[in-house]
C-alpha cells in the first residue's frame, strides 16, 4: 500500500488541484511545487490552526514576521556558515549528486554503478546578490531557518513587550536549503515554510519546558485528527544532534515511505543568544527584576514544516470505502483544515428556481464559511468530487425544499442526509463546526 498510496495522494493533489509540479509549462522545476485552489486553502488552515494554539489561545508567546534575507553575519554567529553542510559525492559517469550518509557504498554510483568522486562538504545555504555590488561583500543568503529571525529580535522584543521567563516568539515563512536528494513529493524540498516558536526559559528550567513542548506539539497532531498510531517521539542520539542543540526529540509521521520527521523539538541551551551577543556586541541577556539576576535565557525550540504537516494530514485523512459498486474516495479532514467547509448545489439543474434558491444560499452562507455554489453534474458526482477534497457538508436544494423551506444537508463522513430549515442553518452549521 505505501509507495501506491503516495500515488495515489500525489494524483489526488493534482487531479483535484491541491498541488502542481512547479513551472509545469516549461517541463517543470524538479522538486519544486506549487499550490493550487485547494491546496492553497489546507495549508492556510494548518497555518491558522497552528497561530491560534501557539499565539492567540495564549498569553505569553508572541508573533514576529521577520525577512527572508538577513545580515550574513547573521550566519556566521548562528554557525551555519562553517557547520551547515552535507557532505556529498558526484558520479564521475552520470554526474548525479548523492549525500554520503544515503549512501549503502560510498565508492559506488547507486544509480549507474559508476565511480563517484571523493566525499566533499556542501553548504546547504542558497548565496545570492544584494544589491548592485557584484563582490563578495554583497553575498547574503536566502535563511536556511526562520529562527534566526526570532533571534535577532530578541533585543527589540524585551525593549517593547518587557515580558517575564518564560516567553516565546513565534513565526511562520519561507526557508531555502539547497537539498542534494530532495524528494518524496512536499516531504523534502529546496523551498519549504516552517512554524516555529523560541520559547525563551530560566535554564534551570530548560528540560521542564522541553518536555512540555514534546506533549503539546504531539497533541496539537493528534487534536487536528492525525491517528495515534501514525505518530511517535523520538528523541536525537548525541551523534545526530544540530550544532546547536543540547537535546532534540523529533514527532515522527508512518508515511508510506517510511517513519520521517515531522517537527523536531529541541533544546538550544543558550547557544544562538550568546553568539549573536557575541557577534553583534550587543547586551542579550535578560534580566529578571524578581530575582535580580542577569542571564542568557535557555531556548526550546518547537520547529515544523507546514508542507510536511501538509503531506501527513492529507495521507491520513484519504479513505477508500466500497459504497454500493463503486469506490467512494474521501479526504476526511479536520473540519478547521477541509479547504471547503460547504457546497451547495440544486438537485436539478434545469430548474431555474431550484438554481436560484441554491444560488442565494450559498451566497448567504459564503459570508461565514468558504462555500462552494455547484451545477455542473448530477448529484451523485457533485457529492464524489467534494468528498476527494474533503468537504465536510453538502447541502442540497431539491423540488420539495420550496415547499418545506428545507434542504438536506450530506455529512461526509457517514453520508447521513438529514433535513434542516432554511432559518435554522447557518446556525445548524455554525454549531457543527464549532464542536
Ligand atoms: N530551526 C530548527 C530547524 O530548522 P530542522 O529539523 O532542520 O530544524 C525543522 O527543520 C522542520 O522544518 C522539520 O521538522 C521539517 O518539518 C521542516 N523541514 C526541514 N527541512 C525541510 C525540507 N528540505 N523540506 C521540507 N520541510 C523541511
């Protein structure tokens, strides 16, 4: 079923326009995608889903949205400059790239059996050019974290929030690695979008909040509907640490290719705050006004990628269930993450007053929920194209519904129809969507 069901996603996601190969037109950039109607609308849910649980359901994190490109000293302080690299290994015959570590025998082309070149360390930073100037002192680079934007703010954060340990920053955006074996779809690209939160502690307190945040961004998994059975910790060898970090346990999704990371948790001790004080010459400690101390915060670090999420929340809500003869594809998604919360459409589409009442309930309803208006097929297909993209109710208009000013709405899940009144079902809806 694995290496099936991840075609099956991957035709899924195109045929229904979740997700395209990038610049397709032109061949296609390899690796690179991009995000289509629906798919544009899963991952704004993820993200949204993620902002309420880590800034608005809480008091003590904030948000931040910092630049892609920063200073390169940035780099330098952070360590990714002298520590962030692969060491890769080139095929002498047919010049692919492979990264030792993926490699059973490292003199040997996996590909085409041919001799590869000695192993060489690869920085995975995308360089480019700021501004005019075409020499070194122009070089930046694309950030290879979203961390080191929250970092950098630290100073601005304790001059305009004055907030008490412990405290966090939170940010999602873009991060660039220059990958030497992307691959299985979304899972690993060169261009990807992280969530993450700094959670800023006493030291003291460092592994108490590591493992608060391990349970909390589990939950946060399982609460949007992901199967216990698909998820599990695990905690970081001393050998396959980050420079940075002290400890790390990774939440591990059972994709069809395998257990793969999802988010990593990881404690950075005080590492990032007292180079960046060191490089930048600026004060980064925190002084705490209760006991009177000056110190560099310990920092936990929750990280994870929203088109990692993206791919395990897709592969763990796809159904096939018989119904009658046919085969019923169905996405079923969390209500917050369904990228359509409703469709409406009427039973017969000839009937311009059935059309009309549709018409306006949809327009109605579109002022609280993403509500799809559909005409387009018969009522059978109307129901099988919603379900692949995971709409939780489809409500529809038929010739009875102008007399009892009903309309019967579709769950998606049991595919229980029931009735309900036109007065009643935004309200019907509302509540359906709050539980
Ligand atoms: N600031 C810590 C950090 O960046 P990481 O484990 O390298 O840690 C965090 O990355 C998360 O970002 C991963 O758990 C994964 O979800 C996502 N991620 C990392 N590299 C990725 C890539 N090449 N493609 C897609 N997602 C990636």
């Amino acid at each position: 079923m694995g290496v099936d069901l991840m075609e099956k996603i991957f035709s899924l996601c195109k045929r229904r326009g979740f997700v395209f190969l990038s610049s397709e037109i032109y061949g296609g950039l390899a690796n690179s995608w991009d995000y289509g109607p629906y798919g544009v609308e899963l991952k704004n849910n993820i993200k949204r889903a993620w902002w309420k649980s880590i800034v608005y359901e809480r008091d003590d994190i904030f948000g931040i949205d910092a630049s892609i490109i920063m200073h390169p000293d940035v780099w330098k302080a952070s360590g990714h400059t002298d520590n962030f690299f692969d060491l890769k290994s080139d095929c002498k015959s047919c010049k692919k790239r492979f990264k030792i570590e993926e490699l059973n025998d490292k003199s040997k082309c996996p590909e085409c059996g041919g001799p590869l070149t000695e192993a060489r360390p690869f920085n995975l930073m995308f360089k480019t050019q700021w501004g005019a100037l075409e020499d070194e002192s122009g070089i930046v680079y694309l950030r290879p974290e979203t961390a080191q934007g929250i970092f950098v703010n630290f100073l601005n954060i304790l001059n305009t929030k004055h907030p008490r340990l412990p405290f966090g920053l939170a940010q999602i955006g873009k991060a660039f690695r220059n990958e030497i074996t992307p691959g299985n779809f979304i899972f690993r690209t060169r261009e990807f979008e992280q969530m993450e939160v700094e959670y800023f502690v006493r030291p003291a307190e460092a592994e108490k909040y590591f493992n608060y945040w391990v349970e909390n961004r589990f939950n946060w998994y399982i609460n949007l509907g992901i199967k216990k059975e698909n998820l599990r910790k695990r905690p970081h060898s001393k050998e396959e640490l980050a420079h940075y970090a002290v400890s790390c346990t990774d939440i591990e999704y059972k994709f069809p290719f395998g257990w793969a990371e999802l988010e990593g948790i990881a404690n950075r001790s005080d590492f990032d705050l007292k180079r960046h004080a060191q490089f930048s010459r600026k004060e980064l400690t925190f002084f705490d006004d209760t006991t009177k101390e000056r110190f560099y915060p310990y920092i936990i670090e929750p990280s994870g990628g929203v088109d990692r999420s993206f791919l395990a929340f897709l592969i763990d809500a796809y159904f096939e269930e018989k119904v009658k003869d046919d085969i019923r594809v169905v996405l079923k998604l969390h209500k917050s993450l369904a990228p359509v919360k409703i469709a409406v459409f009427p039973l017969l589409k000839n009937r311009s007053n059935l059309v009309e009442l549709a018409k306006n309930i949809a327009s109605d309803l579109k002022k609280s929920f993403f509500t799809l208006y559909d005409d387009t097929a018969a009522i059978g297909k109307l129901y099988r194209r919603q379900d692949e993209i995971g709409t939780p109710y489809c409500i529809t208009v038929d010739v009875k519904s102008l007399e009892d000013k009903k309309v019967t709405v579709r769950h998606r899940d049991t595919m229980m129809q029931e009735r309900i009144g036109f007065d009643s079902l935004k309200e019907y809806l509302r509540t359906k969507f709050e539980d």
